[in-house]
C-alpha cells in the first residue's frame, strides 16, 4: 500500500515536470482649483496623477509633492494642501528636478534570486541545459525608469483670518504657507487670489480649520510665461541635439536673430553631449543677456511659448510607420515642505472634491514603513517594498531632502488608485518596517551576496531528500538505510554525471555471503581499481563524444581554410572535445582487459548474478532509479523553491 503510493506521488511529480521549462515568468495630496474661460469661475482641475517623495528623520518629515495636470488644465491652477504642523515650523522650496529611485521590490528580487537558484539546479542534470536555456530565451526582464519633471512654487498675500508665514517667488512658481482661523477667512484668502468661490462649496477644508494645520497654497498664474532657467537650459539642449527646425520653426528663428546678433552664441556646434556647456554659459555676462531675450521672446509670443514649453519637456524622439515623433516627458509642478511630525503624514481628505473621479497617487517613502491603510481605500492601495543598490541625489536642492548613504537604499512604494470620494480620512505612517520584509530582505539579500554558498547549500539538501524517496522505492534493502541512499542522492552534486557513475559503483542489494572469497581473489588481482577506472573514464568521456557530435558540423565549418593554421583556440578546443575523450576510451578498454587466467572467476561472478564491473549483486532497479531520481529532483527543487517563494 505504501508503495502504491509513492508510485503515486512520484507519477504526480513526473507530470508536474513536463512543466517545468515552460517560461513562467487640494489634490491626492491637496485640492487643485483651475479657472474656467467658459463660466467665468474656477472649478477643481482635472489631475492626472500625482507623485510624493517622503524622508522621515527624528521627527522631522521632508516632503516633495508633484502634480500632473492633464492637457489644458495647467493655466490658472491653483493648488492646496494641509500640514500638519504650526506654520512658523513649516518651511517650502521649489525644485528644478525630482528624485529619481528605480531599485527591485524586495518580493520580485528574493524570488528572482531564487528562480535563479532553480535554474542552475536545473542544469545539474545536463540534458535540461538545451530546455532551459530554450525557456530563457523567451523571459525579457523589464526596468521601471520612473522619471519625472518637476518645478513648484509658492506665494502671496493675506486676508482678515488668514496670515501668511512665508511667501516664496521662484522658478516662475508662487507658493504661500498661511493658517486660517475660521473657513469663512480661507474662503476669502482664495477670493482674493482671483477665485470666484462661494463660502461652503469645499466643505472638507472645515477639517482643518481650528485645528493644528498649515496650508500650503501654490499656483501658475500663466505657465506660458513662467519659465525657469533650467527650462531654457533645456531648450539650448535640445536645439542642438535634434535641430528639427520643421516642428519647432518659431524657436529655431529666436535661436538664428540670437546668432546673429551674437555671434559667439552658436548652438550647432556646440558638443550637445556637454550638457554642462548650458548652465555655464548662462551664468556668464553674455548669458545672462541672452537667457533674459529669449525669456521676454518667450513671454510676448504664445505661439513661441508653446513650442519652448514642448521642445524644454523632450524626453527622446523615436520613429514609428507614421514617421518621426517625440516623446515628452509630464508637466509635473511640485512643492518641497518640511515641517516636525510625531508620524508620517500625508492628506488624502482634501482629495473627495473629486467624487468618482480616480487620480492615481504615488507614494515613495525613504526607508520601510507601515501605512495605516483605512478600510476605505483597503482595496485600492499597493504597498511594496524596494531596495535599490545605488542612488544618487546630485542636484544641491535635492541634498537638502536627502544626504544620507548612497549605497542599498530601501524605500517604500504606495500606490494608491481609489476613486476620490474614498478618501475619508488623510493617510498616517508609522516609521517602523513590517516583520516580514526582514525576513524577504534577508532572503533577497542572502542569496544573492552569496550566491554559491545559497546554491550549494540548496543543491546538498534537494540532492539528499530525492536520493532518499527515490531510493525508498526502486532499493528495497536499502530502505532501513536512509543514510546511505542521501549519500547516493549527494553525488547529484557531481552533475547527473556523477549520479550515473555512483549508482553504478555502489551496491544496491544485499550481499552473497558465499562469495567473499571470490571476490578477495578478484580484489587481490587488481581487477577492482581496474573496472572502476575504466567505468569513470567511460562515463567522462561519453558527454564530451556527444556534445563533439552535435557541434561538429559548426565546428568544421569554423575550421581555417587552405592555407591558414590552426591557432591555439582551434588547437584546445580539438583536444578538449575529442583527443583526451577518445583517448579515455581506448585507455578504459585497455583496463578492463582480463587475463585469460581469470576468466573462470568472471564466468562464477556472472553465475551468481554479480556485476563484473562493479562486484556488486546487480539491481536491474538502477536503470530506472537514475531517470526518476532526475525528474524528482527537478520536481522537488522547484516545488520547495516554490515554497519558499510563498513566504517572501
């Protein structure tokens, strides 16, 4: 009954295998207020997407928000957002650049590093090396670059219960930290901003009012003619790079009056790989003559504007059946604030304004933490957990968000895609990991800083575990010998080679007695070290004679010509794939020869049933326990890999 079962189970395996080379492989974080031509008032803009970048150190929370307005929706927005702090300890920046982190999901990359494992278990068993290699070749591994373009800004001016705490004009951006002490104060504030709002028509701002919280008010008054100085930095980059004159006439024209009337401003032949030439340039006298022109250029021509605005947000142009294109990179404004909380925060209350509407919100956190996901939003929220190898946070503004060590960044990614009247409650984190990404980190982490030892620790145990089930079934008299058959399963660890040459040598059933003086006699005539050899040079020199066969077609052809030599390479790989193989043949049979003398002591080994090879009883078992072993392994390996993978 018993070995029905494992006849069973093993039959079950076998099938799984057949498998087992199939490739597998206000706004989200405020309110947005636009104005409408149309009705002459100002409604929510529509936003596309939103990104936050958060540094949580003693206390203190460093915060870059980053808004994606949709087309036609970035002139006249204004935007806002609560904090959770007093205003006077509250600080604001513009960035010119965003952080840009791309690491592996800790998960993905303990389970890679695993699928990486069973690959090269895979290939012990030799004749799997064509499938899997075959299977690889239909897995592409795809990079996530999330780039992203940011400018912010912050300012302006104060209304009856509204004070303002800090006013900040840069990079063409306006932002203002301000406090209210009644709702009919903020409504007032924004009025005077230009906002034709009536009091109570956004009612999830009454939430703060009263409250410990700051606003952090921003706007473009007319991006058209807001334009920074990296952006015209841009500019000068990508007029040298494409010099595509037909989609950007109107800029290539201020470029050829600037030439003209400077001379020694000639974008053509400039290097355009040396970037670093632009803002250089533009500290300089000249430059600074030259960037104020072509900003008041840029400022008096719409149609001007738009081309500058496109051509400074090229990412790269590519081509398609259609022709030449480009693609540009989002028109992402965003605001950097620092201010002391107890825990992590971000506010997702102010966001409801948009009902049904979703804006999907990013999240990345330094480090790993815990966010307390309100049942709400529950099934709409991804959070995952990334390392990334190596960072780096040129730009000086950006320092002052991060300066830490460059090297085995973790951060947290949330996703957040819940249509917005979800969003019932702001979002609190606490700064403190999960238990399980130490665990998935360590795995992730271990396999991959010791590669070899996590493969050969793996190769011993799954090599020993199928040793020990196969043998239970095909060796009968083995069976109360579980050590021996792990011994036998270990010389896996030697390649399915080395199983084949093992299984041979080592005796499976139980000895004969009567014949140990036979044997003695046999043993003392040297003929036991002289089948053994001969049966290993045999077994080394057969995989080299068929992958000789199946290469030899190529290999001929790759042959020199009539006069040209061998070179050295030629010369090794001939001696490699077919000298030292055919030669270990010949040698095996000039061992095994037996003296004439002797023949009678064979003739009695093979009457009694014994191997002339080995000396052993023969098992017919070995034939088939050797390809079972092999699947099983394969079997067993995967299906333990694959729990494992479960608990990452």
């Amino acid at each position: 009954m018993k070995k029905t079962f494992l006849l069973g189970s093993l039959l079950l395996c076998i099938f799984l295998a057949l498998f087992l080379f199939i490739p597998r492989s206000v706004l989200a974080d405020g309110m947005g207020l636009t104005f409408d031509s149309n009705s002459d008032r100002w409604d929510y803009s529509d936003e596309s997407n939103q990104q936050a970048f958060i540094n949580y150190e003693n206390g203190l929370q460093k915060m870059i928000i980053s808004v994606d307005f949709e087309a036609g929706n970035s002139e006249g927005v204004v935007w806002l957002f609560p904090i959770p702090s007093e205003p006077n300890k509250v600080a604001i920046d513009v960035l010119k650049n965003l952080p840009k982190l791309s690491g592996e999901e800790i998960s993905k990359k303990a389970k890679s590093n695993l699928d990486n494992a069973t690959t090269f278990l895979q290939m012990t068993q030799i004749y799997t090396i064509p499938l899997v290699m075959m299977s690889q070749s239909f897995l592409g591994a795809t990079s996530d670059f999330e780039n992203t373009l940011s400018t912010t800004g912050i300012g302006e001016s104060v209304k009856q219960d509204v004070v303002v705490y800090e006013h900040l004009e840069k990079e063409g951006l306006t932002s203002e930290i301000i406090t209210a002490k009644t709702a009919n104060g903020l409504y007032d504030y924004l009025k005077s901003k230009g906002l034709k709002i009536e009091n109570g028509s956004i009612p999830v701002l009454d939430n703060y009012i009263g409250k410990d919280y700051s606003f952090v008010v921003s706007w473009i008054a007319n991006p058209q003619t807001a334009i920074s100085t990296q952006e015209i930095v841009d500019i000068l980059y990508q007029v040298n790079r494409f010099q595509d004159q037909v989609s950007f006439p109107k800029v290539f024209e201020l470029m050829s009056n600037l030439h003209q009337k400077y001379p020694d401003f000639d974008l053509i032949n400039i290097d355009y790989k040396n970037s670093r030439y632009y803002p250089e340039y533009l500290k300089s006298e000249r430059g600074q003559i030259i960037q104020q022109e072509m900003i008041l250029a840029i400022q008096n021509d719409s149609s001007l504007a738009s081309e500058a605005s496109k051509m400074s947000r090229i990412k790269y142009k590519t081509s398609d059946k259609n022709g030449e294109r480009y693609v540009y990179l989002s028109n992402q404004k965003g605001v950097f604030v620092t201010f002391p909380t107890k825990e992590i925060y971000f506010p997702l209350l102010p966001t409801s304004v948009y009902g049904n509407k979703t804006v999907p919100a990013t999240l990345r956190i330094i480090g790993h933490v815990s966010p307390r996901i309100f049942q709400d939003i529950e099934s709409y929220t991804k959070t995952e957990y990334y390392l990334e190898n190596y960072v780096s946070f040129a730009d000086d503004d950006l320092k002052n968000f991060y300066d830490g060590p460059d090297r085995n960044i973790k951060y947290t990614k949330i996703d957040i895609n819940a249509p917005s009247k979800f969003f019932t409650d702001d979002l609190w984190i606490n700064n403190q990991a999960p238990a399980k990404t130490y665990y998935t980190t360590l795995v992730a982490n271990f396999i991959e800083e010791h590669a070899l030892a996590s493969i050969i620790i793996l190769l011993i145990l799954f090599s020993a575990i199928t040793g020990i089930l196969a043998g239970m079934i095909f060796f009968k008299d083995l069976r109360k010998n579980p050590a021996k058959l792990g011994l036998i399963g270990l010389s896996n660890c030697l390649t399915l080679f080395g199983l084949l040459i093992t299984t041979a040598l080592v005796g499976t059933k139980n000895k004969n007695e009567s014949l140990e003086s036979l044997l003695a006699e046999i043993k003392q005539k040297g003929y036991f070290w002289k089948r053994r050899i001969a049966t290993i040079l045999f077994f080394v020199a057969a995989p080299f004679l068929v992958a000789g066969l199946f290469v030899l077609p190529g290999f001929i052809d790759a042959l020199p010509g009539l006069g040209r030599s061998l070179d050295i390479d030629d010369i090794i790989s001939i001696l490699i794939i077919y000298i030292l193989p055919i030669t270990a043949i010949f040698a095996g049979f000039i061992v095994k020869r037996i003296k004439i003398d002797d023949k009678n002591l064979f003739e009695q080994l093979k009457s009694a049933e014994y191997s002339s090879w080995t000396f052993q009883p023969k098992d017919k078992m070995k034939y088939a326990f050797v390809p079972i072993f092999s699947i099983s392994f394969l079997v067993v390996s995967w299906l333990l890999i694959e729990l494992v993978k479960l608990t990452v």
